[in-house]
C-alpha cells in the first residue's frame, strides 16, 4: 500500500471514529435523566416503589418533581427508567421490541400452561386471541348480564348479612368470592362449587402470594434474573409451601378443564349453555381459523380462573371506597339508576351516564396493574409526546435505550396526567367524564384511553367482561 493510500485509509478511519465520537456524545445516557437519589445499593429506589406505606406515595410524588419519565435505581446500582408519557407508553406496549423481563416470564410459565394464551408468543397468541375473542365480544357479553345480576344479587345477600353482625365487615373476601362466582358461571358454565373444596382453599392461598411483597422478593427478581432459565423453571419443583401450591393449582385447573370439556363435547348438539366454553366448542360459525382444539382450550382454564378474580374484585373494592366517602355520589347514583330501571324494565347500562362516568373514573385512579415492568430487546428509540429536559440541560424529544434496558410503565402516574385527564386529575372526580374535562387524544387502551387493561397485541381479551 502506498503512502498516499495508507493516508487515505488513515483519515477515513479518524473521520469515521471522529463521527461516531461525536454521536455518541449526541446520544443520551440513562444516567442523564434525573430521578430519586437512591438510599441503598442493594435495593436502590425499588423498594419505595414497590412498597409505600400508601397507593402510589412514592411513584406520585416522583412524576410530580421529575415528570413523565425519570431515572431510578434498580437492585445492585442497576439504571432503569420509569415512563409516563402517554407516546412512549403506546410504543412500548406495542413494539415487539419489549417484552416481559425474564423473571416475570418464568413465574407465568410457573402458573399458566404452555399453551396458554398470555404465556403464547408470536403468531401463535395471535391466532390463540383469535379464538378466544369469540367468547368476549359485546354480543356475547351482552348475553352474560343476567348471570352477572344473580352474582351482584348474591354479593349484597352476603354484605346484608355480614352488617348484621356488630363488628367492622370485611368486603374484600365477598367481592373476591362473588368476582370467581361470575368467571365460574360465565366462562366454564358451572357452579362455583363444583371445583371442590381442595381448589378454592389453593386459590385462596395463591391470591394471598399474589397479593404480598416483600424485600426479599425484589432481591430474589434481581438474582433470578442472572439465574439460567431452565434452572429457573425448575424452582417450581422445590418442596416449599408456595411452589406446592403452585403446583397444585396448575394440576386442579387442568383436571377441572378437562372435566368441563368432555361434559361439554359430549352434549347434544344445539343444548350446550351460553357459556364462553361451550361457545368456543361449539362455534356458530365455523371457519376453521377460530377453532380451538380440546386441549388448547384447556391450557386457557388456570388464567380464565386466576387473572379476573383479583384485579376485579379489586378495582370493586376501591370503587366502593370511593362511594363510602361520598354519600352525595352515591344518592345521585342511586337515582339514575332507579330511574333508568323504571323507565326500561332492566338495567340498561348505556343509558346511564353518571355511572358509566364512576366506572371510568374507578379503573382511571385504581388500575389493577399500576407497575408493569419490560425489556428493551434491542437498540431503541422511545418517542415522546413532551419533551423532557436531562440533568445537563439538554431538551430531548425521545430517548435512545440499548439491549437489556428495562423500563418501568407507570400505568396509575398516566392516569394521573392533568394533560390528559383534566384539573384536579389526582382527585376521585366522576363529573369529569360528563363535562368535556377529559382530553380526547390517539386511544392507547380499549377502553376510554385508558391503560387499566393495557394495551397493544397483549390487551386484556376480557375488558368487556370485566
């Protein structure tokens, strides 16, 4: 090579590395974004996160000072951001790009069968939602009211007789029990009895693990993830009282799936009941797209009967809070409803304004699934809807995030926004859906903007239901 080329090659090499220098310097680094001072290595900011002394303390007080999106520290000085921001939230919801953190992956695989819809990746859930939406259509959801009417009748028989008695009522276990009741009739087509006694006690003791937290918790997620999967899969073998029940609820769902089915597929045909199992065998229309086999239906009856009871029992709970604390709300409910009862004969929800606006304004300031947590499967750029301003002074309208990042998605901060919800958007306001405070944007849920039954290919199938 020649000089004059060797000094070609030279300069092309210092330019290109001069470039990539100066992008570099362009870039964003994570630990640019402000956020809480971290009082711990070994569990950074996640154990105020996760566990404040109230609803969102921490996390609220947070978006206030830093906004939309903010830096906090993981365990072990881990960097990861919290978001907000209505745009970055529909992206990372939507984007292929992220997906659940390994640790979370592995505890569904521990709960849910392989075949199951929310544990199913690529065309493959894609074709299992196909199939399942049949039974979660507002048709067919429509068809369900009458159950769900016996189960609410059901559930105030049981709070008439629990204020009887003089001492302070607990309504959570009725409006859990009542919440499975409805899944139980509505989605199997049976009593809730039938599941035997040695199932509800299991169940019991997986919403009360689900329902828990604890340090040691966040320290076992933050080791598990260094931790081979397969070895992590095996954890659910070990002989400890958890993972029994673990296992126990997986074999019961399964031997009570199979039951139902074959009950099912064994009945005449045109007698099977309006029930989403018997609905999903028994299809009125046949295209060979949206049929479920056997088996596959199966693998869906631990989720239909773990992941509504809790999250709607729940969202209930708060709702009647909520209610408890304003007697003059619960008398202009009352009314509606009384009078929308006389005039049609029944309860004709869509008629009714103020209590589709609680119902809004329950799941906007409650979401079941406040934190959900995923990870950047390759370079990424996260858009913003506002730009935001880094520790340097640097305004930035998106941020770049590398392999392995892993972004909190603040799903009650969103619904907190003023932007978005109006004044006074960290207040139970009903009236905020009926006089035009609400700001009507690009929809990111399916349901009145909202993200409390997420968003994107992994929405809740069962939002109408719920």
């Amino acid at each position: 090579m020649d000089t004059n080329t060797s000094l070609a090659v030279a300069a092309t090499v210092f330019i290109l590395f001069s470039v990539r220098a100066l992008v570099r310097r362009q870039r964003v680094n994570i630990r640019d974004i402000a956020g809480p001072q971290s009082k711990s290595w070994a569990f950074g900011n996640l154990a105020d996160l996760l566990l404040p002394s109230s609803y969102g303390q921490n996390e609220f007080a947070w978006a206030r000072l830093f906004g939309s999106v903010y830096r906090i520290k993981g365990c072990f000085g881990q960097d990861r951001l919290v978001i907000s921001d209505p745009a970055a939230l529909q992206y990372v919801t939507n984007s292929p790009n992220f997906q659940l953190g390994p640790v979370l992956a592995v505890m569904r695989s521990w709960l849910y069968e392989k075949k199951g819809v929310i544990t199913a990746r690529g065309e493959e859930h894609r074709r299992l939602r196909r199939a399942l939406n049949v039974g979660f259509t507002a048709s067919a959801v429509r068809k369900y009211q009458p159950t769900f009417e016996k189960v609410a009748e059901w559930i105030s028989d049981q709070l008439d007789t629990a204020a009887d008695k003089p001492t302070v009522v607990d309504i959570s276990p009725i409006l859990s029990a009542g919440a499975l009741r409805a899944i139980t009739d509505v989605a199997l087509g049976c009593p809730v009895e039938t599941l035997g006694e040695e199932f509800l006690q299991v169940n019991t003791r997986l919403l009360d693990l689900a329902s828990t937290r604890s340090v040691g918790q966040i320290i076992f997620d933050a080791i598990a993830v260094h931790v081979p999967k397969p070895l992590l899969r095996a954890m659910i073998y070990l002989p400890t009282p958890a993972f029994r029940a673990l296992r126990t609820s997986k074999f019961l769902s399964r031997r009570e799936g199979w039951r139902l089915v074959r009950e099912k597929l064994r009945a005449p045909e045109g007698s099977h009941d309006a029930d989403i199992y018997s609905l999903l065998l028994h299809p009125e229309e046949d295209d060979g797209k949206k049929v479920l086999r056997a088996e596959e239906l199966v693998a869906q009856t631990a989720l239909i009967l773990l992941a509504g009871q809790d999250t709607t029992s729940n969202t209930l709970a708060f709702g009647l809070l909520e209610l408890a604390r304003r007697t003059e709300l619960q008398d202009r409910l009352r009314d509606e409803i009384n009078s929308a009862v006389s005039t049609s004969g029944d309860v004709a929800y869509d008629n009714m304004p103020l209590l589709n606006a609680f119902i809004k304004e329950t799941l906007r300031m409650y979401p079941a699934a406040a934190l959900s947590e995923r990870v950047a499967l390759e370079d990424s750029v996260i858009p913003l809807a506002e730009p935001i301003t880094t520790s340097s002074g640097k305004k930035i309208g998106a941020i770049p995030v590398g392999t392995g990042q892993v972004v909190t998605l603040a799903v009650a901060s969103y619904q907190r926004h003023d932007s978005c919800w109006g004044a006074n958007s960290e207040e139970f306001d009903p009236n905020r859906w009926l006089d035009g405070r609400v700001r009507q944007g690009n929809a990111i849920g399916p349901y009145a903007n909202l993200l409390s039954f997420f968003a994107g290919p992994h929405t809740c199938l069962g939002w109408r239901f719920a």
